[in-house]
C-alpha cells in the first residue's frame, strides 16, 4: 500500500467533558475522585479517540485527557518537588502562575502516562502520537530553590523524561513529541544548551521524535504577548539552524493566522514538518479551503512527503463543539491538498 501523503493529527490536547472537568480552562480542576476518576479520565479518552476517528483525523493522540495541565502533570510525578508550597514566577516572562518548588533531587519513581497510552494502544490500530513536555518549559514552570541552575534542572528533566519516553515506545507509542514553547523565547539557551538536552531526552528512542514549538494556547496572555511581536514573527529562524542539525524527526510548528513568514520552514528542509493550519486562538472554524491554502503555501518549502497537516497548538482551552469542527476542517483540508498532489 502506497504510503499516506500528509497525515493529519492534533499538536495533543483536546477538551474534557464537563463531567470530568470543567472546560474552558487551564489547570481545571478534577470533578471527580479515586476510582471514578480513573475511570473517567479512561472514557475520556475513548471519547477523545472516536473524536479524532469520526474526523478522519490519521495521528491519533490522547486529546491530553488524563493530564490537567501539558507540563504541571509529568512534574507532580517526580520526587525532589514540592507542590504545597508554591511560589508567583513568570512563565516565559509573560504571565504569572503560581508553581511549585524544587527542593531535592529530581528523579522519575514512576512512569506517568504509560498505563494510559498501554489503554490507548489497545483502543485502534492507527499510529499514535503521545506528547511530553520539553525539559526547558518545564524548567520554565516552577521555581528552582535546588539546583539553582536551568541548564543543570533541565539535565535532570530530561533524564527523567528519556526514561517515560522509552517506556511509551514500548507500549507501542508510534512518536513521541516535546512540546517546548519555551524554545520561542530563550533562543541563546536554546542554542547553548536546550537543544543538546533534548537530545538527551530522546537518546536511543527508535521510534519518531517530535518537537512542538508555537506561539501558546489561545489566552489573554499570549494574545497580548502576540501583539507586540510585530508584522513578521521571525524567532523560529534563531532555532531552526540548530533543529536542522538535531536528531529530531519532526517539527511542529504555528503557522495559520500567524505572522510566521512562511520561508523559515526552509531551515528545517528535510525534516517532517508539523504545520499548524488550524488556529487555536479563535473559535471561528476554519473553512477546508482556508486550512488548503496554508497547507499549499507550506508546500513551497516543504517536500509532500514531509508534511503533516496539524493544528498550531493544543485545544484543551476550546469549546468542544469547535474542536470538532476544527477537527473535521483539518482532514478535509488535507484531503484538498492530497487530491491535487495525486493528479
Ligand atoms: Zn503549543
């Protein structure tokens, strides 16, 4: 069978049902407890999977349904971090939340989302996706009163998650994707450091790796943050050259609405590219034509069999009702561009 050109999938999350948490925003609390939270973040899950189906979604993800927030979950499950404590730092110096401390050595005691995507790979037979956070934004969510280093946290962090992401390849994780926003704002670190840890974090995976670096959910905060980043948005062109260079298979970028000149893509030539032609930060749904449009244009600088028609980033913070149909646009738009490649 001919290889599938431009398979689609979601950057990760999409929103929960309001009987499990209630939507629409970040960090919602959990409505329900013990046993019937397990069980509910599993039918979530199955919700959230027949979603992606139903879409003709080709990737299929987790939709982030077990997890309350894409970084704050993997760090509640190392020890060394103190959660009852917490302190106001700025994440990605734009907004302020209150996180949680380091105080001891950072270490793994457990896997995380293993047991959940042992669940999702015995639900379909499709490729899956499972996304982990980036050791550098997660650096960048809690304040360090141990190793008083980033570049030293971030060593332990992504120890920590080489070890989840070698678990997840053998339950059967098709690729596993960092999600590393931080990447767009601390390019200097980026270069001196944050690239070589993430290759920590994926040493000796054999199955595709991933990176995720966008502009941040659809928030006030980012909204306002865009805002002041002029006509051209040119950060992905400080990091690019060292990704070109990297072991990661994939790169997930925004694009569609954005101000992302689109030529930067050309830095990544060779890499799979996953282009956002489904913005997040709106909740108008995209017409098939619009994500088409994004797609062809991506097509200039991307080879067909590197592209992957995605989302700019996760839709935890949407309605339901407009993930879907975001959802649906996104295959359909796909389909519009996969057609005209076959003539
Ligand atoms: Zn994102």
């Amino acid at each position: 069978m001919k290889k599938l050109l431009l398979p689609t999938s979601i950057v990760g999350s999409l929103p929960k049902p309001a009987w499990l948490a209630p939507p629409e925003k970040l960090w919602s609390p959990w409505k329900l407890e013990g046993d019937q939270l397990v069980e509910g973040k599993q039918d979530a899950l199955r919700i959230s999977l027949q979603e992606q189906l139903l879409a003709g979604v080709d990737i299929i993800c987790d939709g982030e349904q077990t997890r309350q927030h894409f970084v704050t979950t993997f760090i509640e499950h190392l020890s060394g971090v103190d959660f009852e404590n917490r302190k106001i730092v700025k994440i990605r110096d734009r907004y302020d939340a209150s996180v949680p401390i380091v105080v001891d050595q950072v270490i793994r005691q457990k896997s995380v989302f293993v047991d959940d995507a042992k669940f999702l790979r015995k639900q379909t037979n499709k490729p899956i996706k499972w996304a982990l956070p980036g050791p550098m934004t997660m650096v960048d969510t809690l304040y360090d009163d141990h190793y008083k280093s980033r570049e030293k946290l971030a060593w332990e962090f992504a120890k920590a998650l080489n070890e989840e992401a070698r678990e997840l390849q053998d339950a059967g994780v098709d690729i596993i994707q960092f999600d590393e926003p931080a990447f767009n704002v601390f390019f200097d670190e980026v270069n001196d450091w944050g690239m070589a840890v993430l290759e920590k974090a994926i040493e000796g995976l054999k199955c595709q790796t991933a990176v995720h670096i966008c502009y941040g959910y659809g928030i006030q905060a980012n909204n306002d943050w865009k805002k002041t980043l002029g006509s051209e948005w040119r950060q992905y062109e400080e990091i690019f050259p060292k990704i070109q260079k990297s072991n990661i298979d994939i790169v997930s970028l925004e694009c569609h609405n954005s101000r992302v000149p689109y030529d930067l893509m050309e830095l990544v030539r060779g890499k799979k590219v996953m282009v956002g032609a489904i913005d997040v930060a709106t909740n108008t749904i995209e017409t098939p034509e619009e994500v088409a449009a994004t797609l062809r244009k991506a097509l200039e600088f991307v080879d067909p069999e590197n592209l992957y028609p995605s989302t700019n980033c996760g839709m935890a913070p949407l309605s339901r009702k407009v993930a879907r149909g975001k959802l649906s646009a996104l295959s359909a738009g796909a389909a519009i561009i996969r057609n005209e490649l076959a003539i």
